[in-house]
C-alpha cells in the first residue's frame, strides 16, 4: 500500500472478485491509482493465480485473499469483508455473488455506503441475462465483428479483447461516479454494467444511420465510411512486411503528400485535386501511393509525411513499441513491477495518466494465492493470526 495521501484513491477498499480482463482490467487500475484492491482467489480456480498470462498482466498493484467460497467459513468471513469495503466488484455470470450469501440486498443491509458493480455479460436482465459471454461472442452480438471485417470477405472481427478493455473503463468511470455520489449524499449503489451494451455503444454512426435511413452499415476494412478521404489504407514498405498508415484528410494534405513524393506526374491529375475524386478513383490511387512506399522504410515515410502535416504512422509490431519507439522510451511508459522476495519483476506498461501532484510509479507485482490472508484480515476486520492460520488449515482460506 502506498504512504497515506500519496495516490488519487488512497484509502478506498475494493473487494475484487473479478476474473479473465474486463473486471481485473477496472480494478487494475483502480490499485494504480492507490485504491486497497483484495484480489479474492480460489486453489478452485487455477486461472486466478500467478503464472497465468491473463492474471498476471491485469492483478498488479492487488493484494491476495485466498477464500474457497463453497466453504460456510470463508463465506462468513466475506460478509464481514463486504461490509468493510467501499467497493464490491463482480463480473461473475449473473447470481453467482447472491448464492454466495454476499449479493447487494445483502451487503447493502450492514453496508449501505457500499458501491456494488455488477459487470456481467449481458447485464443482470432480460432474456440474454445468462448467456455464457466472452469478448468474441460480445463483440459478434455487438456489431462489431461485421463492421471491423473488410468488403467480400468471411467476418475478421478484432482480433483482441477490445470490449473487455473498454468495458473495466465503464466500471472504473462509473465506480468513481459513485464513490462521488457517496461522497455527497452517504449512500451506496448497485451498478449493473452489459458489456453487451457497452459494446452496441462502440457502434456509432452505423446504428445512427440505420435509425434515421435504414441503411446497414457494411464492412469497410480501412476505408472511412462516412468521410471522403484518400488516400486512407494502410500501405507496404521497403522490408519483410513493413506498412505504414497514411491517413490524408482533406485536400491541403494531399497537396502535401504530392510534395512529399516529389510531384509524381500521376498525383497531377485533375481528378485528384478534390476529395471526391480520389476517392472514385482509389485502387489506382492506392496502387500508385504503394510503389512510392514500398521503396521506402517506414520510419521514413512516417518522418516526411508527418513533417509535411501528413497523418501517417507505422504499423508497429511489439518489437517495434517496446525496443525501437521514442516516444515510448522518452514516456517511460513499459516498465516492469516491483518485486518482492518471491516475486520477480515483470514487464508491464504503465498507467497513461499522469498526475502532476500525485503521481503513480509504483507498479507491485502479482501475489502469489493466499500471500496477503493475515494481513488484509488483520486489517479489515480485526482477525488475529491464530484465526488466519487455523483457516487455512481447515481448508477455508486457500
């Protein structure tokens, strides 16, 4: 824990029974910015523990509780922990909290300044509400797979958990709402967050279009499908598949990036001279844009056309982020955690805040099941050592 004042949200208790992303990503950041996240884990769930990828890129800054909830102990000893914590978050399947005998009409009753986020899949209602859900099956019912794909073509979809990450930034916004609203008015709340939902909510102007027109959106793959912009794709370099993006909004830029290329007779061409008519014509454009790139290597395509005022990035691979970015090294921002005696550092990115009076630098590394038992029962409701131990010999905490 960090020294009293030191971080945003020093003082704030979270009881975590989040797993996978969605609910370890809010609450991750939730223990950057210095809350007392109690990760509770289970020997039952070999996923929650230390050498899962998952669990120990998303549970840094996160103390470990060890309870087995089918045992009536360790069930008794949540009551008494939610009833002390300022936050109790889930993203279990729909009432797995409440046949634990800690739900919020429960915790609410000893506890009702408590903050209560509930993220499940498809939100607590309706009937989707038990649908098994993970960010494939979500960012499918949500759109989102059709839109991302490219035109004639089986769907693509994401390729990453995209939804889980924005759905932990629903819940940690709305967490902070609330803690905000307990603040002035002394009382608690239930969240309830769809990721469902909030993936719908990514759609955008597709599902304004077909309210006002009834027009389905299409797949577009890199083309934009509500500006008139081009050249806009991405395109090959010199090398073993190198790209860069380019991205030329409006005219003045494709002025620009006609300098950049040194006037190619081609780019004087009428038609170019309008958005509009780049765009009739794009796979000649695109085409044409693309035996310019490929005789270069991407930094400097990426170097004359941002100088120029032209919009353009590498598609950067891992390597390029972590060994060969500047921006990335001038930031600090991968750095590796904390280590303790049994814990060895790990690479992690770093929070992409930053306070200028209550910085966070301090990234603590993944515990191992059950390391902060005594600890955080000492602290949270007064259990003494003897009590710990004689728990996780019955089986209890562990």
């Amino acid at each position: 824990m960090s020294e009293a004042g030191a971080l945003p949200l020093d003082g704030i208790r979270v009881l975590d029974f989040t797993h996978v992303l969605a609910g370890p990503f809010a609450t991750r950041i939730m223990g950057d910015l210095g809350a007392d996240v109690v990760k509770v884990t289970s020997m039952a769930r070999p996923g929650n523990v230390p050498g899962n990828a998952y669990y120990t890129m998303w549970n840094r800054n996160k103390r470990s509780l060890a309870l087995d909830m089918s045992d009536e102990l360790a069930r008794e000893t949540c009551r008494a922990l939610c009833e002390r914590a300022d936050v109790v978050i889930e993203n279990f399947a729909v009432g797995v909290l409440d046949r634990w005998g800690v739900g919020y009409d429960v915790v609410r009753e000893a506890n009702p300044g408590v903050v209560y986020v509930a993220m499940s899949g498809m939100g607590s209602e309706g009937p989707w509400s038990h649908f098994v859900t993970y960010a494939p099956t979500i960012h499918a019912l949500a759109g989102l797979t059709y839109l991302t794909g490219v035109p004639d073509h089986d769907p693509i979809g994401i390729g990453v958990s995209h939804n889980d990450h924005i759905a932990g930034l629903h819940a940690t916004v709305a967490t902070l709402a609330a803690l905000e609203g307990r603040r002035r008015t002394g009382r608690g709340q239930r969240i309830d967050l769809s990721q469902f939902e909030v993936g719908v909510s990514l759609a955008g102007p597709a599902l304004l279009d077909y309210s006002a027109n009834e027009r389905i959106a299409r797949p577009g793959g890199n083309t934009l499908p509500y500006d008139v912009a081009a050249p806009h794709d991405c395109y090959p370099c010199a090398g073993d598949d190198r790209w860069v993006a380019i991205a030329v909004m409006n005219d003045a830029q494709w002025r620009a990036l006609r300098s950049v290329m040194g006037e190619p007779s081609w780019a004087s061409d009428a038609r170019y001279d309008e958005a509009s008519g780049r765009v009739a014509d794009r796979a000649t454009l695109d085409a044409r844009v693309s035996e310019w790139t490929s005789r270069h290597e991407t930094e400097a395509v990426q170097s004359l056309c941002q100088a120029a005022g032209v919009p353009a990035g590498v598609v950067q691979t891992g390597a390029d982020m972590v060994e060969r970015d500047p921006q990335f090294a001038h930031l600090g921002f991968f750095t590796t955690t904390d280590s303790g005696a049994d814990e060895p550092p790990v690479p992690v990115d770093a929070l992409p805040l930053r306070f200028s009076a209550t910085p966070v630098t301090q990234y603590r590394a993944p515990r191992a099941l059950g390391a902060d038992n005594a600890a955080v029962l000492d602290e949270w409701i007064g259990m003494d050592e003897a009590d710990v131990r004689a728990g996780e010999q019955s089986g209890a905490y562990r």
